[in-house]
C-alpha cells in the first residue's frame, strides 16, 4: 500500500445516523471536503471510507460516510486515525513539503559540513520549527523561514540551512 498522510482523528460519533466528529490534523482542514475516499485505520486493518456529506462544528469537521448509516455502526471508531494516499495529499507549491518527506533528512551548513538530522517538525503557530539531532546528541531548534532554509532537496534527502548567531 502506499504512503499513508493522516489528516484527523475520529473524536466520537456525532448524531445517531452514522456521522462522526473528526478533529483535523492537516495544515488545510478545508481540503477534507475535497476528498472522495479517505483510509480507516481500525488498528486491525485499513478500510477505504467514502466521504457524503461533510460540515463544521467548532473545530471539528462532522463527516458522514457512505459505509455507514449508524451511531452503533460508527461508534468502534472513537479515537481512529483517518489517513489519505500520497496521491490525494493536497497539491504542494513551491517551498513546501510534506512533514514524513523531511523526517531524517541530513542538514548541513552553507559549506556543506554535516549539522545532524531533521527529527520532527513542530508547529508553533507562526512558523514550523524544525528538530534537528546533532552528531553529539545534542538539539537544534531551527525556525522554517527563508533566512535559515536555503535548500530542500526532497530526492537526495539533503536540507542547506544557516543556522542564526543565537540559535
């Protein structure tokens, strides 16, 4: 099977007619409404979900799924992940990435020298931030903006960077 992207968690069932709450996990929440086949993972297997109807409450989206037409069919699915295919990720422009396509990217400076690996990407809000291990173990915290990301090269897995007097 292909990449798997998760874009929500199933909350709780949402009515008695099969609708759930799903608290989106995705940078485009709106994107959801485009979908029209979304992967269940149950934690025994993956089922391919059919999207109907779809609105918003709150923070979350409430989504009706053909599969089902009841809270007592739906109600197993507290706390699943929903996932989509790479190919139904939504369309990237330039300078950006898919967070699993940078995950364990080397990262060096403008000179090439090794910096260490890119371990997690956190979202503050106003821009990511990026976790990088260095070789001693040690963490550097590196904001997503033009002037500390020179480079992404997602083929050869390579991230140039200038790292900030301060950081």
């Amino acid at each position: 099977m292909d990449e798997l992207y998760r874009i929500g968690v199933i909350t709780e069932p949402h009515g008695i007619h099969g609708e759930v709450k799903i608290f989106p996990t995705t940078d485009d929440p709106d994107r959801i409404k485009k979908l029209k086949e979304v992967i269940l993972d149950t934690g025994k297997e993956h089922l391919t979900l059919h999207p109907v109807s779809l609105k918003w409450v709150k923070q979350f989206v409430v989504v009706k799924f053909k599969e089902y037409d009841s809270i007592n069919e739906i109600e197993q699915f507290r706390k699943k992940e929903l996932f989509v295919t790479r190919e139904n990720t939504v369309k990237l422009s330039e300078d950006e990435y898919l967070i699993p396509d940078l995950i364990g990217m080397k990262v060096v400076d403008e000179e090439c020298q090794m910096i260490g690996i890119l371990e997690d990407v956190l979202d503050t809000g106003a821009n990511d931030v990026y976790q990088i291990r260095r070789d001693d173990k040690t963490m550097l915290l590196l904001p997503a903006i033009k002037q500390c990301i020179l480079d992404v090269n997602v083929e050869e897995q390579i991230m140039k960077v200038h790292v900030m007097e301060g950081l």
